[in-house]
C-alpha cells in the first residue's frame, strides 16, 4: 500500500489515519526519523522505556532511571503546556 502526503511550510507532515491507526500512532507520540539516503526517509516509533531497559527482567529499576523518567514526563507536559496541548 502507498500513501502521498506533503510537507508542510513548517516542515511537518501527516500520518495517514490508517497507518497510524494499524500502528498504534496518537497524538504525542515520540518518532525517530532516519535517513536512508536522498529520496528515502524511515519513520519508527521511539522505544518505550521499557524496551530499551527490558533486560533487566524482573529487576527493579534503579532510582536513576526512574528519576530520568521523571525528567521525560515533565518536559513532555511542559512541551504540551507549550503547544497549548493541555492535557
């Protein structure tokens, strides 16, 4: 399947509902995009937390990752508190 969206003036772009729907895409989730070369461009949803510590298994998570956790969630409603957002 393919899909034709443009980018706007501020360089944003739009996420067919479909897709976003099939992926599990909402508003103020975080993406990673990355270059493949001049005309390709991959967009993929940033790991949780969870998933990039999901080694730890069963163990606690240390109070440095839970603080830096802490820190992610303030700037984040702060950056919505920004965009007037205001969940």
């Amino acid at each position: 399947m393919e899909y034709k969206t443009r980018v706007s003036s501020k360089g944003q772009i739009v996420i067919p509902k479909e897709i976003r729907d099939k992926l599990g895409y909402r508003e103020g989730i975080e993406v990673v995009l990355r270059p493949v070369d001049d005309t390709k461009l991959i967009i993929e949803r940033a790991p949780k937390l969870t998933e990039l510590f999901g080694f730890l298994g069963e163990a606690r998570i240390s109070n440095v990752l839970l603080k830096e956790r802490e820190r992610e969630v303030k700037a984040e409603k702060e950056r919505e508190r920004e965009l007037g957002l205001g969940r």
